[in-house]
C-alpha cells in the first residue's frame, strides 16, 4: 500500500459505530473496573492518550517509516524531549548552527543547565564533524534544510560518523514532512516534525512528535515524556489526523507554488539571491538530489541592498503575503529574518547584500501571489 493510500485508511476502534474518523474522547479520568486494570501498564489517565492519539501515532510512524511515536504539544516540546530524554549530566551534544532558533537556545541554555556541554557546528560540516567529537559526546542534533537559510547538511557522512562512534542522531524533519525526506530509511536514530506545520496545515493547532525505530530510544523516550507530563489535547490530536489525510495533496501544491515564486523572485532586480534547495543554483542542490524526494514551499531570498525605510514600505504593502511567524498553513507568509540570525561569525550567510527574507508559498493561485509582490516591489522606490 502506498504511503498517501495508508495515511487515509489507517483506521483504529471505530467503537459503537463506525466512522470515518475516530472520536474526540475528552477525558482526564478513565473509570477502572478491577484493581488489577488500575496497577497495570494501560491506559489508566486522560494524560497518556485515547482513541485519536493511537490513532495519530500510528499514522506518523507510517508517515516517518518508524516503529514508535510521542505526540507533544508543540513543535519546540518534540526537540526538547528528543534530545533531554538521551542525555545526561557530564555528556556532550553537536548540534548544528543551523537549528531553529528557540530549538538552539534550548541545547545552549537548558541543556547546560542540566549539566551538559554542547558545541555547535557549521551544517556544511560533512564528516569532518569527526574532529569536534568529545568521549562524552552522545548526540548530534540536526535540522536540514536550515531554518532560515535553507542550507543541508551531508546527511550520510554525519550518520556514518555518528555510528562509527555509537552516537545518537536526531534530526527535525519539519520541512520535508516525511513527504519529501525520510531520515530514518538514511539512518537517522530519531526524527521530530513540529506538526504545528504541514501536518495540520492550517495555521489553528501545535503539536509536535518524536519518532524513531529503536525500542531501546523509544524507553528512553517515554520515561522522559511521563516524568515531565507531556500531552497533547484530544482535539488537537483529532485535528493533526485530519491534516494528515491530505498532506500529500496539500504538499505538491505547495511545492509548485514554492518553485513558481523561486522562479519569478531570481528574475526580480530587487532580489539578489534565491535560496531553494530545489533549483540548480543552490549550493547543496546535489545532497537535495540524493537525499530528497521534493521540496515543500518554504524558501529564502537575500533581496538587493535597500534602506529600513524602503524595506518597511514594501512589506506593509503587501495584502496576499502576511508577516507571522510559524509557516505550512494555507496561506502565504513572508518574514525579515535578520534579527532572528544567530550563526557561527565565518558563516557565509553574514557576507549577505540585503535583508534577509523567509518566503513561505501557500495554496493561493501563484499569479495572484506574484502580482501582490510586484506592486509591493514597485512601493519600494515611491
């Protein structure tokens, strides 16, 4: 059966009748009949799950190609518990500088107070990640493409390493949504996807989940997420299953949009760079090749130098973009990214010529989206 075909027919206990989709059980406490049933490893509190949730897990690790699932409720949740519940105090983390950000501020500041080193290292690194590897290093944390500069990372070389030196490898799969990439068939040990994203796909609920395929990771996993009371609301799992359900067809559309509007943007004179993954002029185009099926619709652009003023007018002329945080829902979204930046000094995205900007492609027909720039473009010299 084909991956689309299993995310709409992936079915659990329809209960009393049968539906289409499982039932939203809203539900802290669960009655027990027998004492037995209450000491036991079942479900025994709203906290651990129900019908959706099962539901919910059993369609990422299909989505993922994985074994086991945790469902958060949100993005940033699913990285903390992906890399907390692997670590101890004394051990040593790599994480690549690329990281989304509050996912990075999580491995320099929380991890550090739970007695854990870190180091951070440029995505392009490849197997020369060999030479930052400590006795203590336990986990390399990986994010590809690069939130806000869409770099990849030499997936293989860094695994290669990885296992060599019987190191843990967890990657957040957010953009390629397990459409796209499948880290695990390339021996990743864990992938997280903030299903705040493309998995809802439209903009009203987080969650997030940790997947893998090692029942040994998975234990670890799950004591974690228990001790820190991880959980994730009935109606928010029902309506991440519902995203699912279309995220294949949701996805391609995305990703024409995306290369249509790459496309128009390398043509634009107010535009000095495109960076997409997907075209040829990318830097990394050939790891995309090998590593990736498609590309969803989040891109960057580097726009030709411009004054804050200029930059301001164009942006507050737009009427189909919007300026938000997050990306993946039907709309169209369009962000700065300037002041979010925080990379390594020698990193090349610092030789830039103009601002920085975060480009997310929604569902909305593509000459509507490039007539909306176009005037936006034409405000920048009024």
């Amino acid at each position: 059966m084909k991956d689309k075909t299993k995310l709409i027919h992936r079915h659990g206990d329809r209960h009393r009748f049968n539906t289409v989709n499982p039932p939203i059980e809203r539900a802290s406490t669960l009655l027990i009949s027998t004492r037995e049933t209450l000491q036991g490893k079942s479900t025994v509190y709203g906290r651990m799950g129900l019908s959706v949730h099962r539901e919910l897990e059993a369609a990422m690790c299909d989505l993922e190609s994985a074994d086991y699932a945790f469902l958060t409720s949100n993005g940033l949740q699913a990285c903390a518990l992906a890399s907390a519940a692997l670590v101890k105090a004394g051990d040593h983390v790599l994480y690549a500088d690329c990281l989304y950000g509050p996912n990075r501020r999580f491995c320099q500041r929380r991890l550090r107070s739970m007695g854990v080193t870190s180091t951070r290292f440029s995505a392009r690194i490849g197997q020369q990640i060999e030479t930052l590897i400590q006795p203590e290093t336990r986990l390399i944390i990986l994010e590809s493409p690069g939130s806000l500069t869409f770099e990849l990372v030499d997936l293989q070389a860094i695994v290669k390493v990885a296992r060599a030196h019987n190191i843990i490898t967890v990657f957040d799969n957010t953009w390629g949504a397990g459409v796209f990439h499948r880290p695990l068939e390339l021996g990743v040990d864990v992938v997280v996807q903030a299903l705040t994203k493309y998995v809802v796909g439209h903009a009203d609920t987080m969650a997030g989940a940790v997947m893998t395929r090692s029942t040994k990771i998975a234990n670890q996993i799950e004591r974690c997420k228990q001790d820190w009371g991880f959980s994730l609301s009935p109606d928010d799992a029902y309506t991440a299953l519902r995203g699912l359900r279309t995220l294949h067809v949701r996805l391609r559309q995305h990703e024409a949009n995306g290369y249509a509007l790459a496309e128009w943007l390398a043509n634009r004179p107010e535009i000095d760079r495109v960076l997409h993954p997907g075209r040829a002029d990318h830097p990394d185009h050939h790891l995309w090749q090998r590593d990736f099926s498609g590309a969803c619709g989040l891109f960057g652009a580097i726009m030709a130098p411009i004054e804050d003023t200029q930059l301001d007018r164009f942006l507050e002329s737009m009427t189909l973009f919007k300026m938000g945080f997050s990306w993946g829902g039907f709309e169209s979204l369009l962000i700065p990214c300037c002041d979010q930046l925080n990379r390594l000094s020698k990193d090349p995205i610092h030789d830039r010529t103009g601002p920085l900007l975060r480009i997310h492609a929604g569902l909305e027909d593509i000459d509507d989206l490039t007539a909306d720039l176009a005037q936006a473009f034409a405000e920048i010299e009024r």
